[in-house]
C-alpha cells in the first residue's frame, strides 16, 4: 500500500537528520540542487518564474513527483524579481532584463564601498549599509523624500508577499507531498559578505594585501550582523531540521595562512552561534576544499552538513568523517553528458567510499541551472540506484 | 641602474610598494628601449614565476589576483615609454567569457598572465556572442581563442561558438581553449575546445606550446 504523505515526511526527515547527526539511516538519503533546472524542467524561462511565483512553485511540485528524493533544494536563488524592480536594485542582474530570459541570476564583481572606508565601516557597521551601501546598490532609494520610501515599501511589500506565497507552498509540500524543503534561513561569513557585497571579489582579497588589519577589524564589526540575519531568516523555532543555508565564496580564492588569519576567526564565531541556537548548517563548500578539511574537522560534531564540489571524497571520509556529514561530488558533467552506465559506476564508487558509518548524502557536486546539468533520465537512474544500493544493513 | 633581478623578486614576491618604487627609479634613471626590454622581461619572468608558486599550491588565487593588479600597474608606468613591435608578441589570443555569462575574474586573470606569457590578447569582454568571436578571428586572425565561463549553462554559448566558428569555415585556422571552475575533460568534449583547463597559469602553458615556444 502506498505511504501517506505524513509518512513520507517523517521517514524522509528522519534519514536526513539521521546521515547529519552522524549516523546510520535505513538508507543513504538523496537529494540534487535544483534551482534554474526547475523552470527549464517544464519548458519554462528563469524571467517568468521570476515574475509570476505560482509557476515556480508548480515547476517545482512537477520535480517533486517525478524524482521522489528525500529532500528538495530550496528555491532561494529564483529571485524575486519585483523586489528588485521596485528598489532599483543593481548588483544582482535579472534574467529577462540585462540577461537572456533563460538565464540564472547573476552577480557581476562590483564594488560599492571604498578602500578609504573602513574606518566608518568599523565604527558602525549597520548605519554604513544602511546609509551608504544600499542608496549604492538600489538606485529608488537615491531620489528623495517621499520618492525613496514609497520605493521601499513597494519592494518591502512585495517581498513579504513573496514570503508568505513561499511559505504556505513549503507547508502545502509538506502535507501533499511529504516532501521537506531542505533548508531554511541564510547567512554568510563576514569576508565572504564583505567581498560578495560590498568591497567586491577582487577588491577585497587586494584589501587584504594592502590593509590586513581593516579587513580584519571589519569582519568582527560585522559579524553580530550576521549572527542577527541567522536567527532573523531562520525565524521560529530554532531546530535541527531544516539546516540553515551558509554559502561560501571567498575561502577558496585564499592560501591556507590568510584562510587561517581573515576567514576562519569571524566564520567560526559564527557558526558557533548558530549552533548555540539549538540549529545545524549546511556549507555550501564550493571549489576544492582540500587545504582547509582540518579546520573543517574542528567544528562541533554532528552539526554540518557539508556539500562538497571537488574535493577527495576518500580524504575528506578520512578527515571529516567522525564529525561532519559530507554530501555531493557526483559531477554535473557527467549527469548532464554521459551515459547512465558512467553515472552509477560514479554513484557505486562514491557511495563504497562515503557511505560506511552513516554520516553521508547523495548530492550533486554543483547547483543544477542549466538543462545540460542532469538528464532527467539520469536523474531518474542514480536515484533508482542509491535507494536499491544505498541500505544499511542491520 | 636597477638590476633585473629585483624586479623579477618584487613581483614574485608580491611586494607591491617595492615594485613600483623600483620602476620610478629605474624610468628615472633615462633607460633605453632595449634598457626597457629587458625591464619587462623580468617582470613577465616574476609573473611566470607567480604561476609557478600557484601549480606548486604556494599560492591561491588571491596572489594571481594580487599579481595581476601588480603587474597591471608596472605595466601602466612602463608602456608609455615603450615602443612595442609586432615581432615581440608571440601569438595573438581572442579572449571573452562566452555568451549568456558576465563573469570576469579568471578570464581577467588569464589575460594579464598570456599578456605577461607574450601575447597579444584582444579581450571581448563578457556575454560575447559567437558571432562576435567570428568576427573577432575574421579581423585579427589570433592563434588562439579563449572562452570562460563560471556557470553551467555557459558551456551550450561555448559549444554554438565552437559550431558558428566550424560553420564559417575557420575551424582549422584556430586553436579553441575553455576555462572555468567548472570545466573538465566532459564539458570540453562536449563542447568541442582543443584543450581546456581550471588554472590560469596551466592554461597560459598550454596557449604556449600551441604557438611552438614551451616544450
């Protein structure tokens, strides 16, 4: 007989949060980072999902039912495009606008606070971005009085209405589906924030070759902020299922001493913080984590959930593999281009080399934006696959 | 008169304030232009030597970054008085982040470094069309052409070059190489490139023995 979807719910929650605590679940749990590959899934552009979020939240109940994973990526990074409109946003660049309507958002390395600023930065981190930094990004907030606040509470409005159209569908998932959105919350490191959004990429890793100390002194001025977003976005009540989101940018663009010396100190607070919340974390470790597994190995047990791109899955087992729980690797490239054949004998070797001791996910090594990155089909096999292959025996 | 060694330590080094006190001090000194020859010779050697340090996992990419900047000012200080010629470029390189894709850091990365390898490298700058790097091997003829990209979906961009390039019958006149962190054996099959690599300095090495002057 087939589960109810409260069933479903449970069992999928309970093998997530089995593999993160460390453990060994009645199966390895599955899930992919879909987000761009969900509107192109139903024939859809990023522009209008962007736009017209009753399409997005149906494009993402269609992957719902026809994958069955344990988990589905949340939908974050599919933008809602009004907001932006309304503020006069520039950084991000909006499919359909200055992009092709097919297109992901994107982030070009702009920079909108100078090196000479600092010292204001540090003394008061908050009224900086709220005055200087955002009147920089959201050309609206430019014009004057009353202009600016009416361009405010449209964005702000639209946003909260967005919000609330997200949640119910999230709730609505849950009920129907069985099916757990896999995080919920966001916040960044100090250094990768300040590179990402204010000082830009390029600007700030030339920072910290010309003014160390400011940069350093600007990730602790900032960290309470970002503490503060943690528990804001997470919302109530804190709890170690969903995972909070903690992308990460600039660590891999650092030698391990200037990882050591500017991104760990304020990263680790931080996340200690968001432990101390009574949360667990999913890093998001982009590019190859290697030099810096050791200091990965020293966060609390049990709490993270690290989604690796291309690190050595075997080195980072060895490392980690007693107190983080480690998920991801199998290549877009191979998903999206090659033959079922290759993608399970990846999928085979993966699963012997992570899967002993519990501790581990089946997860993509990228976020799924383009058609290219995953042939449904293969998508369909590999997950097959790791739900036979993937039991614990007791 | 400054000896050609510091500057090639300076940029290695990455001592920003030593590199370009050492360059006012030696345009002070009135050099000639095989004087300023060999000046740029020894930093294009410190950068070599900086692409060194980042294959041997010394540096990361925040010192290619960091040189680059370096390099960038020297150079800004030094061209001026610079009666460049043809004949010392080694190759030609037509270089921009594919179609549909703005992003600029490693494609900027790489074109100081091949510019610093000997180069000339007309940068297309970012969401360049095929049509575009047609155009671009049309008028310049480079030996090479390079496309970045940092998203997936850039990869389709690269391959419709590839196709357009193939369809104009210029296939054979070029050598195509891709980049990006992304970027592996599949994609570059997938894609058609002639080579492709995830490291600027690697990529420089292989544009090198293309043009027949690395072994």
């Amino acid at each position: 007989m087939k589960e109810s979807a409260d069933e479903l719910l449970h069992q999928r929650v309970h093998r997530l949060k089995t593999a993160i605590s460390l453990n060994e679940p009645d199966r390895i749990p599955i899930f992919f980072q879909t987000l761009s590959w969900i509107p192109h899934y139903s024939g859809l552009t990023v522009q209008e999902t962007s736009f017209d979020y009753g399409s997005l939240i149906r494009a993402i109940e269609k992957v719902i039912q026809d994958f069955e994973w344990d988990g589905i990526w949340s939908p974050g990074g599919i933008w809602p495009a009004p907001v932006f409109i309304a503020l006069g946003q520039t950084q991000y660049l909006v499919p359909g606008e200055s992009l092709d309507a097919r297109s992901s958002f994107q982030f070009p390395d702009v920079s909108c606070m100078e090196p000479d600023e600092y010292p204001e930065f540090i003394a008061d981190p908050y009224a900086f971005i709220v005055e200087k930094i955002m009147p920089r990004r959201c050309t609206e907030l430019t014009k004057p009085f009353p202009r600016n606040a009416i361009s405010l509470a449209k964005g702000a409005l639209e946003f909260g209405r967005y919000l609330t159209l997200m949640d119910a569908a999230y709730e609505r998932w849950r009920q129907v589906y069985g099916m757990p959105v896999l995080t919920k919350g966001l916040t960044g490191a100090p250094l990768d924030i300040l590179a990402d959004f204010y000082r830009g990429i390029r600007g700030l890793l030339i920072d910290i070759k010309r003014r160390p100390e400011q940069v350093k002194e600007a990730c602790e001025a900032l960290l309470p902020l970002q503490i503060k977003f943690a528990k804001v976005s997470y919302g109530e009540p804190k709890t170690d299922f969903p995972p909070i989101m903690l992308p990460i940018h600039i660590a891999t663009f650092l030698r391990p001493s200037d990882f050591a010396e500017f991104f760990w100190p304020t990263f680790y607070k931080l996340v200690i913080a968001i432990v101390e919340m009574g949360l667990t974390c999913l890093l998001m470790l982009e590019g190859t984590w290697d030099p810096y597994l050791d200091y990965l190995a020293q966060l609390p047990k049990g709490k993270f959930l690290g989604l690796m791109q291309h690190v050595d899955m075997k080195r980072a087992k060895a490392v980690l593999g007693n107190n983080m729980c480690i998920a991801g690797n199998i290549p877009c490239s191979l998903l999206g281009h090659r033959t079922q054949e290759e993608v399970l004998a990846y999928a085979k070797k993966l699963i012997d080399t992570c899967a002993p001791g519990g501790g581990y996910i089946f997860a993509a090594d990228s976020t799924l934006l383009s058609l290219n990155d995953a042939k449904p089909e293969n998508l369909l096999a590999v997950t097959k696959f790791v739900k036979e292959y993937g039991g614990y025996r007791k | 008169m400054v000896a050609l060694e510091e500057f090639t330590k300076a940029i290695t080094d990455l001592d920003e304030e030593k590199a370009i006190h050492l360059v006012n001090e030696f345009l002070a000194s009135d050099p000639s232009q095989g004087d300023i020859t060999e000046a740029i010779k020894a930093c294009q050697e410190g950068m070599s030597e900086v692409g060194n340090r980042y294959e041997a996992k010394d540096y990361f990419l925040a010192e290619l970054i960091f040189s680059s900047e370096v390099f960038r000012r020297v150079m800004e200080l030094i061209r001026p008085r610079f009666k460049r010629t043809a004949a010392q470029r080694i190759g030609k390189v037509a270089l921009g982040t594919a179609k549909g894709d703005i992003h600029d850091i490693g494609k900027d990365i790489v074109r100081t470094m091949l510019e610093a390898g000997g180069f000339e490298v007309h940068d297309l700058g970012v969401d360049v069309s095929s049509q575009q790097f047609v155009n671009t091997i049309e008028e310049i003829t480079p030996q090479i052409v390079g496309m970045s990209g940092l998203i997936t979906p850039t990869f389709d961009s690269m391959k419709a070059t590839v196709d357009a390039i193939k369809a104009a019958g210029l296939r054979e006149d070029v050598k195509i190489i891709i980049g990006g962190n992304l970027v592996d054996q599949v994609v570059s099959e997938h894609v058609g490139a002639d080579g492709f690599s995830n490291s600027a300095p690697e990529g420089v090495k292989i544009c090198k023995r293309w043009v027949g002057v690395l072994e």
